[in-house]
C-alpha cells in the first residue's frame, strides 16, 4: 500500500464546533475562498460535506448581498483579500 505524501486536511468548521455559517462573518468565509474569490472545493479546503454546503450558501448569499464580489479583474489580483479596504461594486 502506498503511503500518503500529504497530511489529512480536517474540516476547520468541526474544529471549531461551528453549527450555522453566518453570510455576514467574512472572516470565516475567507478559509474557502480563493485569491479570485472562487469556492475552494472540499478537496483542497478539508471541509466535511455538510459545513462546505453550508459554506456554498453562506458565500452565494454574501455575493448576492454584495460583501463578496462575484468578480475579480484578473489583471489586478488581490494577494490577500478581505484585507484591502476596496469597493466592490
């Protein structure tokens, strides 16, 4: 049997015993967003399926609202989002 090369990613909303995902809370958002603010699939987030379900309608919903923005220019990519304080509309 092969040996994994690679630790096991653990969901870090078990971690932190986290029943609901807030839309408004962005820090906790930001774990499973990419640079682009892309959805970061389970996969590479370690999430369980039922907290990156929760996080998948939690993230749509602040889009929606427009504290996330659907879009990033891809020119301009933000190194650490949630950090600069920009417009996003």
């Amino acid at each position: 049997m092969r040996e994994r090369k690679f630790k096991k990613r653990h969901c870090k909303y078990c971690e932190l015993k986290v029943d609901a995902i807030d839309y408004k809370d962005e820090k906790l958002l930001k774990y499973s967003l990419s640079e682009r603010y892309k959805i970061m699939p389970r996969r590479l987030t370690g999430n369980c399926k039922k907290h990156q379900e929760l996080v998948n309608v939690a993230i749509k919903r602040a889009r929606h609202t427009a504290l996330i923005p659907y879009v990033v220019d891809t020119k301009n990519v933000v190194e650490i989002p949630f950090e600069t304080n920009t417009s996003y509309r």
